[in-house]
C-alpha cells in the first residue's frame, strides 16, 4: 500500500531552522495547523497533543521557537516532530507502511500511513490527502 501525501495550503509561512534550533520566517504566511518545509514539520500544540495519543512509530516531539526577525518576536505554540521515517520518490512502493505512521520524501514532503489517514480523518483535524506520487505528477 502506498502511503498518502498530506497537501499543505500554499499560504503556510515558510520557515528555515536555524543552527540554535528556532525556525526563522523566510516568506510569511500563515502559521496553520501544520507546517511542513524542507528539514521541518511543525505541529500546533493542540494538534501535537492529539497526536502524541494516537503512538504514532518513529516520531518524537520538542518545543518549536518560530521567530520573526522583522518584528522581532517568538511565538511558541508549535511543536516541532521528529520523524525517522525517510525514503525516497524511487522508494515508494518498497516502503512499510503498517500501523500509524509519518514518512518524510526527500526531506521535505510528509505522507502519511492509510492507517494513520484514517485516524486523522475522523478528528476535527482536516486535511486532503493524495495517494502515493499523484500529487507530483
């Protein structure tokens, strides 16, 4: 089974982790539910709490600092997740995907396992989804 791609809303801000761990605002935008860029995915609190209830495999969590250098300000009401999970375009019909999982696609596309699409689609969380490639075709 292929796992699912999240599509993530073009008017997320964009983000660049920097070497003391803070993520600077590179192109503002909004800081959703979900934020997912090269090297990051970052989870608004409340949605990290749901997931860290739903033991989702190789995935740990840690305090977000997103930092506008403009204004100058620190907003930390997002968690950052950690995901181990990584494979490449060429990869995606090798792959495990049992149980509840992310997987990050060349370090900067989240997909999901279809088991863990099917929890997020029955929380207030909503997203849309796109099997396997399809999205990048």
């Amino acid at each position: 089974m292929n796992p699912y791609h999240i599509n993530i809303e073009d008017k997320s801000a964009e983000l660049y982790k920097l070497n003391d761990g803070r993520f600077q605002v590179t192109k503002n935008g909004e800081f959703g539910q979900l934020l997912v860029g090269t090297n990051y995915v970052l989870a608004e609190k409340e949605f990290a709490e749901y997931l860290q209830a739903l033991d989702i495999q190789r995935v740990s969590y840690k305090q977000a600092i997103i930092w506008n250098r403009r204004a100058n300000e620190e907003y930390k009401n997002h968690m950052e997740l950690i995901i181990s999970h990584h494979f490449n375009s060429s990869d995606i019909h090798d792959i495990n995907t049992e149980g509840n999982q992310f997987l990050i696609m060349n370090n900067s596309y989240l997909f999901v396992s279809q088991k863990l699409k099917q929890e997020l689609e029955k929380s207030k969380y909503k997203f849309t989804y796109t099997e396997g490639l399809n999205h990048f075709a």
